[in-house]
C-alpha cells in the first residue's frame, strides 16, 4: 500500500472541433444547412473568431457538440463523490465490487502530508484499515469487504463532458472555494482543454474570471472585488 499521484490523460476529443461548433453556431443565424457549411473552406482563424464572438454574447449552446475524455489515476473516492455531481456528463469508475483492494493506494491530504506526526498516524490507520479488510475478505465478496475502506483510497475513472458543461466544471471547481483534490484536477483538465482548443477554453476558469466580482460574499478568497465593489455600489 503507497500513495499514489494524479494523473490525467486525454483519451480523445471530438474530431475537427472547430468546424463542429462554427457549423452548429452557423445554422443558428443561417438558411444555410450545417451539412454544407461543414465542409466550406472556411480558416481556422475566421472559425475562432466567430466561436469566441458567440461565446461572448452568452451563447454557449454550439459547445455541447463537441466532447472531451479523460482517463483519470490518482484520486481518492473523496474526489469522484464530488466529480459525478456533475450530471451533465458520462463515467465509468474503477468497481469495488469487482477490483479487489489487497493492496490498496491512497490519497494523503497536504495538510496532513506537511506534519510528520500526523502522516505517521494516517499512515498507521491505512495499514489497519488495509489489514481488516484482508481479513474480511477471506470469508466474504469484495463487495462486502469494500464498506471499510476509506474515502482515501485511489480510484480510477473515465469522464467525458461536452466543451460546455466543462465551461461550467472550471467555473465552479478551479474557484479557490473548492476543495484542493478536485480543483487541482480541474486546473489539469483545463491546462488540456486550452492545449485543444484554445478558442473556447483560454479565458476559462473559476466564476470571477467571467463574471468580473466573487459572488462567494463572506467567503471570497479576495483576489477578485465583490459585486457590490464591482458594480460601484
């Protein structure tokens, strides 16, 4: 049993991308058929442009025809109760029931991590935890030893969200509220999708960055003025 490292891969994205969502935005506005203006010889600079005219007026719905998976490693269940939250999107996890834990890895929270005194004792109750559930599953399924592990232990899951919904995910989970597992696999998911397709994703990120205040009130981290001070009130 060891701790183990986020590792996020890109499995695959929608095929010509760009010309999806100008096609799809292009139909909203023309009598032309998508089917055609799919394969008019329009420049990649002429489709981003127009993609992050549409998206800056709000209209976001193009986006969802274009679609990103991603193989995930190295997070802890803690972190896929918050992931599948997000319904707007398709999973497939790692099972418990069928993938047994003999020699489970786990996830170790920096706060713990950095105190030497309280990694130690983490560590000793992922090792009785590791060695109770051996001893269970010695006389029962692993679908039933599974309910002692704990929310630490790793997991592995696929996730695929259209370029929309993932617009929404770095909103709400690369904000500096959101818990540190979870935002640091948003801020790698966005570092790929800007790789991607950077007309739809370079200015992504947490709410501020597009609404232009913090609307956590209290609970702002302070990089970005309230929407009182944003709106001169």
């Amino acid at each position: 049993m060891e701790q183990s490292k986020l590792n996020v891969q890109l499995l695959e994205v929608t095929q010509n991308a760009l010309s999806v969502i100008y096609s799809a935005a292009r139909q909203c506005y023309s009598s032309d058929f998508a089917g055609e203006i799919f394969k008019d010889n329009v420049s990649s600079d002429k489709q981003e442009r127009f993609i992050e005219k549409i998206i800056g007026s709000g209209h976001e719905s193009p986006l969802e025809h274009v679609k990103f998976t991603f193989a995930v490693e190295g997070v802890s269940r803690a972190l896929t109760h918050q992931l599948v939250r997000h319904r707007i999107a398709s999973y497939s996890q790692q099972s418990q029931r069928y993938v047994t834990e003999k020699d489970f890895e786990y996830i170790v929270p920096p706060s713990v991590e950095k105190d030497e005194n309280l990694k130690k004792e983490f560590k000793n109750i992922m090792d009785r935890i590791q060695k109770a559930y051996n001893e269970i599953l010695e006389t029962t399924s692993p679908q039933d030893a599974r309910y002692v592990l704990p929310q630490a232990a790793e997991t592995k899951i696929v996730v695929t969200m259209n370029a929309r919904e993932l617009l929404h995910f770095f909103e709400e989970r690369c904000c500096t509220r959101a818990q540190w597992e979870i935002r640091k696999l948003a801020y790698e998911m966005l570092l790929i999708c800007k790789r991607e397709l950077p007309s739809v994703f370079s200015m992504a990120g947490p709410k501020c960055l597009k609404l232009g205040y913090c609307p956590e009130g209290k609970f702002s981290c302070g990089l970005a003025p309230s929407k009182e001070k944003a709106l001169g009130r």
